[in-house]
C-alpha cells in the first residue's frame, strides 16, 4: 500500500472511531412513535407505511436507527442534503416531529433481502476486511457484522438495504454529491478507490445480511 493511501486509510478508521465516541456522548430526546406513525401517513406512497419500500429508488427506512434518520430528515429539511423526490415533503413540519417519524421507522423491522451470487465472494471480503491495496476500511467496522450500524454512533443500519440504492449512494459519495455532514465526508474517503464492480459486490452482500 502506498503510503498516502496507508495515511488516509488509517486516517478514516481514526474518524470512524472518534465520531462513534463524540456521538455516543451526546443525548438526544427520543420522538414518539405512536405519534409517528399518524404523522407518516404520506411517506406511505414511497417508502410504504412500514417503512419497507418496495422500489430501489426509495430506501427502506424500517428498523434503521433513530439517529440517523432524524440527521437527514433534519439534513434534507434544510437543504443541506438536496433530494429532489423529497421536495416540499417536509415543509411545515417542526423539529418534534421529525422526532416523532424517525422513531416511528426506527420502531418497525426491515424486510430482509436476498444477495444474488454472482461476486458475493468479492462483496463478502470488501464488507468484513475492506481492501487494504486501495486503502479501503472494512465495512463492518462502522456498520456491525451483521449491518446493524451503530445507533448510539448514528452510524446506519444497511443490512437488507435494496442494493441498487445502496450503489446509487455509494456513488454520490464518491462523486461529492452527499458531503452534509462528517459522517458523509467520511463515506466520501471510503468509497474514493472503490470500483463500480466492487461498489455493486458489496451492495449485493449487504442486500442478503441479515
């Protein structure tokens, strides 16, 4: 490995690690579910009224973490985290009940997927080892073992997450479209050397872990 490639490799770990610890510090008021889900009722047309969406073009949101929801939700109400399909969908909400539909979602449980085999080799190596030649972090060192992310951290649950979704991201990172936040900026340096291939490997394996 290169030694550049060595420091930011080394230097992504040491965020990953700090930003856990920084947010695992923090409180925060949880929302109320019950009020969430009367509240989610239109989120329903594209994200279903579980949350468990049966399009790639929208990300299920059953079962991810409070934390991290309630961070985009708040990121896309400003507009710190442009989505188009998202446009106006949260105008006139307040910050309570942004609370109260991340803890709705974060209380329902994800449809698992399946993981097709073809390069579920290849996906599998990059989630638990990384590639160390590109200085690219293990998966799991943020996300779990399992994908279940890290809550207290608001790292994101990604397990079972619709693959081409998960590339769609992947790809916005490196690409510098979703720089909100450090945790974004911190996608950004992981996903820098990957490959369209290995982006579409690790996608494939993360959609079946459950």
């Amino acid at each position: 490995m290169k030694f550049s490639h060595l420091s930011s490799f080394l230097a992504t770990i040491a965020l990953c690690g700090a930003l856990s610890l920084t947010s695992a510090l923090s409180t925060a008021q949880g929302g109320d579910a019950a009020a969430g889900r009367v509240k989610a009722v239109s989120c329903a047309t594209c994200h279903q009224a579980d949350g468990n969406s049966l399009s790639a073009a929208f990300p299920k949101l059953a079962g991810q973490n409070e934390k991290y929801l309630l961070r985009q939700l708040r990121a896309i109400q400003s507009g710190a985290y442009p989505v188009p399909v998202m446009a106006g969908q949260l105008d006139g909400l307040g910050d309570g009940d942004l609370r109260d539909l991340s803890a709705w979602f974060a209380s329902q449980t994800m449809s698992a997927g399946v993981a097709r085999r073809e390069q579920l080799e290849l996906g599998e190596r990059i989630y638990r080892a990384g590639l160390a030649s590109k200085s690219v972090p293990a998966c799991s060192a943020c996300h779990s073992p399992h994908g279940a992310g890290n809550a207290p951290a608001g790292f994101p649950r990604i397990a079972g997450q619709h693959a081409d979704y998960i590339v769609a991201r992947l790809k916005d990172y490196r690409e510098k479209r979703r720089i909100h936040d450090e945790t974004a900026e911190v996608m950004a340096g992981v996903v820098e050397f990957l490959s369209e291939q290995e982006m579409e490997a690790v996608a494939n394996y993360v959609q079946g872990l459950r």
